[in-house]
C-alpha cells in the first residue's frame, strides 16, 4: 500500500516522470586556451517524483494539503518503485475536482497530482 507521511495513497500512483531524469549531471566549459573541460557526477538527491494518484476524497486532499503547508519537512514516500525520502516541490500539487461543487463535502472527489522531490 502506498504511503506519503502518514497519509495512505490510493493503489498504484503513477510516477508520471520516473525516467525523465539521470542520475548524472553534466557542466561542459571551455578553458581559456578553448580546450573543453567536462566534468560529470552522480547526484544521490533531488530527483523528481510526480506522482498522479488519481482520485483522492476533500477528506484526503485537505490531509495532503496540511502536509504540504509544513515548510522545511520532508517525508517517508513508499510506491511500488521503492522507499524515498521526500520533500514536497513547490507547487506541492495540482488539483481538478471531477465535478465542480459549490458547497463540496468529505467524500467528493479530485483528480490530484502530487509534486515531490528526493532529499
């Protein structure tokens, strides 16, 4: 079962940008006598982890949004790809309610994306 803090996800959350970002990183300059210095390394923090969870209740949303509202936190993230340590990314989430209420309770439902990073 998915977990994000203290918050269960709905199963199997889709990690939208898995293999959109390397493990290295790259800086090419050139010397001054215009010989081309590349240096690379492995970075071990600050991967991407979007996450489409797809419908979560006003009752899940506002328990993500009160985790994401704390500054400076980061989070135990546990999906099918493994254990991560998290912080939220800033927006921390997008969010579509599946049909527009203009009184909405606990149990109505948003299309949510969540906007994380490893740390």
């Amino acid at each position: 079962m998915p977990f994000l803090g203290s918050l269960t996800l709905p199963d199997d959350p889709v990690w939208i940008d898995e293999f959109d970002t390397s493990p290295v990183v790259q800086a090419i300059e050139r010397s001054l006598t215009g010989a081309l210095i590349i240096e690379e390394a492995t970075t071990t923090k600050g991967r991407n982890i979007t996450l489409d969870v797809a419908w979560l209740t006003r009752a899940e949303l506002l328990a993500l949004k009160a985790l994401a509202d704390v500054p400076d936190t980061d989070y135990s993230l546990t999906i099918l790809q493994g254990s991560f340590t998290v912080r939220f990314r800033r927006p921390p989430y997008e969010v579509k309610p599946i049909r527009g209420l203009a009184d909405p309770d606990s149990t109505d439902v948003y299309q949510v994306t969540v906007n994380l990073m490893t740390v």
